[in-house]
C-alpha cells in the first residue's frame, strides 16, 4: 500500500495542482447565485422634527435594528457585512398608529444591479408622549438622625423647589422629591450639598429616564445644630384649700423636661406662674392643662413635641384628726422653783393632733418630748400649757394644759426636807395608752 502511495509521487502532486488551479477558474467564471442573512443594521431616524415641533418625545419600542436576506453572486454577497446597508426610518411618514416605514439600500450602488435585498424587518414602532413640565417642593429626608445629646433646630434648603421636564409617564409616577441628608456626625451648625432624588407613590426611586431636564440636580442644605440640656420643673399654686384638707404636692406629668436651643444653656428651672393652678376652697384633686413651650424664653425650644403641653395635679387631701393619751410620767417638769416640789395633779393627758394620715401613721407618741415650764408658778394649784415637739406634719389642734401642784419643802427635826401631804400621789406607772 505506501508502495502505491508513493510511487511517481512527483507526477501525483503536479496533478493535484492543476486540479485546485481547474476548480478555481471554473468557480470565477461561474460564480453562482446565493442566499445570505445579515442581522443587526441600526435604522437611522429622520424628520424628527415632526414630533419634536410639538413638544412631544418619542421612545422607539422596536425597529432599531433591522435584518434583511441578502441574494446575489457569491462573489459579492460573501464579502458583505452590516456597514454596507443604509437603513433610514422617515418620522414624516408616520403612520396613526405611530409606525414608521424603514427603508434599506446598499451604501455603495455598485450592488444594485446584481443584488437583491429583502426586508425581514419593515417597520420601526414609536411610543409618543406630550412633554409636561412640573415644579415639586423639595423635602428633606434624614437618613440618620442626631445623637440624643444634640437637637435638631431651623432646616433650610437652596433652592426649595426643582421644575421638572420630562415625558406625561414620568411626570404622573414622580409623588414626591427629596434630598437625603446624615446627621449622625454632626455636634454644631453645618451645610451641605445633597443630590436630589425623585420618588414614587411606595417610595421606590421614579424611572427618570431620557428626555428629562430638571433645573438643578443638587440643593444646598444648612442646619442648627444645638446642645440638649435636661432642666426640672417648678410648680407652684395660688388660693387655699378648704378647711380640714391640705395640699400635699403638686406635680407634673414629667419631673424634668430636654431643651435646647440659643441661651437654653442659662436656664436652671422651667417655673410654672403660680396663677395656672387656683386651690381656692379645694377638698380633692385639682388637675389642669399647661402650655410648656409658653414658659421658654423666645429660641428655646422643647426637644419633644409631645412635651408642649403637659397635666399638672394638685394633690389635696383630708386632714385627720387623732386623739392619744400620754402618760404623767411621760411629761418632764422644767425650772421648779428653788425650795418647792412640784406634781402633777392628773393621771393622764390627752392631746389632740391634725394631719395627713401617713403623719399619724409613723407618729410614736414617745417622741412627743413632753414638758411643762414651771419658771413663773406659785405656790398651790397652776394651770401651765404642755408643750411638745411635734413631728413633721402635724399639729396640736388645741392647748394642752394641766394642774400642777406647787408646794414648799419642810424641814423636820433631823434635818430632812419632806413635801406638805397633798392627798394625791404622782402617777409613775409606765404603762402607754394611745386612743385615737
């Protein structure tokens, strides 16, 4: 077999040489018809005018491109490629239904006479819109908020307001336009530049796409920044409760209140004018409604909203009255005369003492410190006040007094002092009785 093969090698080459020089020549004198397709030949736009002139947009929906089959010899239809076709979209010739012819020729000429092309795209489909112009009111949208030692005082932004044109679809989807700002790292006065963004009815991002023009694509933000500063309140009242009852306390939703603001930084307390409450001939629970923010000097401001009016109360209640029985032995005698002794005619007292309930009910009557003064007595029978020291929030409600029986030592034969018998002994029992 590689004898056959490689036998007159020379001669086998020499004729396989002329059979591809043979093949050549019948190809180029034949040249046969045949069929291509040629895809992506962009469609250029004319007339445009027609709908620009009334102030209208397009957006083209299909036809940017077109595909067309190409038949001719193969010598020329091999070599062709999408840069050698024209294809051109009149907007004069649009039609009611907003399509428009395309038309497609060789760029070189020299094709007509022997090419032939057909269209697989035909027309180029427009969506036409009315341009509408708009003006939106710029808001201000804090992505980050201040730190809870810092208010937020006057916002302001440059310009307020952007115009919009674009087409009727993006006008109706645009609900809102806005600038986000962070103020997260700010401790004091700033400016800034922020972006302005446009927004849909569900708060998405509104699909500004071609044919917008704005007037300002940025606006200039500036802000107070100020100091919070936590001060309490001061309550006072005006008039008097009814008899038998007193005023415990008066006090307000909240015992300290956050402001901030030029000279918050000199206030100590906000105090409330003591006519905002009238007591006059109360016997309950007195609660009105006051305007906090009227008691800020002008720039001081609350750093809560839900803080500018606030229900201060009155608290108001009955005085109770008690009775309890103190023992003689408990009632010390001061400043006995020199040379006299002196005794307490009765067993007991009783006293008498008004105050809120929760005075009586820590009261110990041990802590009376009872004592009668006998500096200006005579000898015989006295009527001297008792006094006490009495604790907080109570009163004695009448006079105590007792009899005390003043009278002259004597000295007997041995030289003993002895006391004149008075018929009565000086009660020294340690027993407490309390009745109330």
């Amino acid at each position: 077999m590689k004898k056959i093969l490689t036998n007159n090698i020379a001669y086998k080459l020499l004729s396989l040489f002329f059979a591809v020089i043979f093949w050549l020549i019948v190809v180029n004198i034949d040249d046969p018809e045949v069929t291509r397709t040629i895809q992506g030949i962009p469609v250029t736009t004319l007339d445009e005018e027609v709908i620009t002139e009334k102030n209208q947009v397009y957006t083209i929906l299909s036809g940017k491109e077109v595909t067309v089959t190409i038949k001719g010899p193969r010598s020329e239809v091999d070599k062709m490629s999408k840069e050698d076709f024209v294809a051109e979209a009149p907007f004069s010739e649009k039609s009611n239904v907003d399509a428009v012819p395309i038309y497609v020729k060789f760029r070189n000429s020299k094709y007509d006479k022997d090419c032939e092309i057909s269209q697989k795209t035909m027309s180029m489909k427009l969506e036409i819109e009315n341009i509408v112009t708009k003006t939106y009111e710029i808001e201000i949208n804090q992505t980050s908020g201040l730190t809870s030692s810092y208010y937020l005082g006057k916002e302001s932004i440059e310009p307020s307001s952007v115009t919009v044109s674009a087409p009727e679809s993006v006008i109706n989807q645009i609900k809102h336009v806005g600038a986000d700002v962070d103020l997260s790292s700010h401790t004091g006065d700033f400016t800034t530049q922020l972006n302005i963004k446009y927004y849909t009815a569900t708060g998405t991002l509104a699909d500004m796409k071609s044919n917008v023009k704005t007037d300002t694509d940025t606006v200039n933000y500036t802000a107070k920044v100020y100091p919070v500063r936590e001060v309490p309140l001061k309550f006072g009242t005006t008039g008097t409760v009814a008899d038998g009852y007193e005023l415990v306390e008066v006090t307000g939703e909240k015992n300290t209140l956050k402001i901030a603001g030029p000279g918050a930084e000199q206030i100590e307390s906000i105090v409330f004018p003591d006519e905002l409450i009238n007591i006059s001939g109360a016997s309950s629970d007195i609660s009105v409604s006051v305007d906090v923010s009227a008691q800020l000097p002008s720039g001081v401001f609350l750093c809560s909203e839900n803080d500018s009016t606030m229900n201060v109360t009155a608290k108001i209640e009955k005085l109770v009255t008690s009775t309890y029985r103190i023992p003689i032995s408990e009632i010390d005698k001061n400043n006995i005369p020199d040379g006299y002794s002196a005794e307490i005619v009765q067993s007991s007292i009783n006293i008498t003492l008004s105050g809120l309930q929760k005075y009586h009910d820590s009261f110990n009557v041990n802590n009376l410190n009872a004592y009668v003064d006998l500096k200006n007595t005579v000898e015989g029978n006295n009527e001297v006040i008792v006094k006490f020291t009495l604790p907080e929030g109570l009163r004695v409600v009448s006079e105590v007094r007792v009899n005390v029986l003043i009278t002259k030592n004597n000295s007997n034969n041995n030289g003993e002092t002895t006391t004149a018998s008075t018929g009565s002994t000086e009660n020294t029992s340690n027993t407490q009785d309390i009745s109330q």
